[in-house]
C-alpha cells in the first residue's frame, strides 16, 4: 500500500532539493531528482523504502510506493515533514 501526503515547502526548492540528497545518500540508499520531481530509495535500521515526489509551487507531494508492513505512512508522514522543515 502506497503512502500519500503533502507539505509546504515556502524555502528555495534547490535547498530542499540538496536536503534531501544528502539525507537519502546519507544513508547509501539513490536519489534521482531535481526542484520539479524525482524518485528515491534508501534504507534504515535494516528497512527499505521507495518513493517520489513531485514539486508545484510550493506544495511537495510525496509518494512512498514500497515501505515495510509494521510502519505506517502516518509514521513517515510526520518524520519526513519534520526531517525537511527542521532549520538547518
């Protein structure tokens, strides 16, 4: 089952862009993308995920099409949106 949220993101995308680049290669997984979309996958504490996002304005739509059965897009909804606003 697919997650599906968005977020606002009002700061330059080249940043959430860089942000999120270096979170996922952070962490050996792969990043794909650019201020318009991408697709991602990486894993953490031994769990894979996978997803896209796509960028309109400054609304973020995040889609995550392959993660573990126990964590609930709740869950990654909140970490993801608190991991991107977070100052830096």
């Amino acid at each position: 089952m697919a997650c599906n949220f968005t977020f606002e993101y009002t700061k330059p995308k080249t940043e959430m862009v860089s942000k999120l680049e270096a979170a996922i290669l952070g962490q050996h997984g792969s990043f794909q993308g650019d201020e318009t979309g991408g697709e991602f996958s990486f894993s953490a504490l031994g769990l894979s995920f996978r997803g896209n996002y796509t960028v309109s304005g400054d609304q973020i739509a995040v889609e995550v099409t392959d993660k573990p059965f126990l964590v609930s897009c709740g869950k990654i909804e909140s970490e993801i949106k608190k991991y991107m606003t977070a100052d830096t």
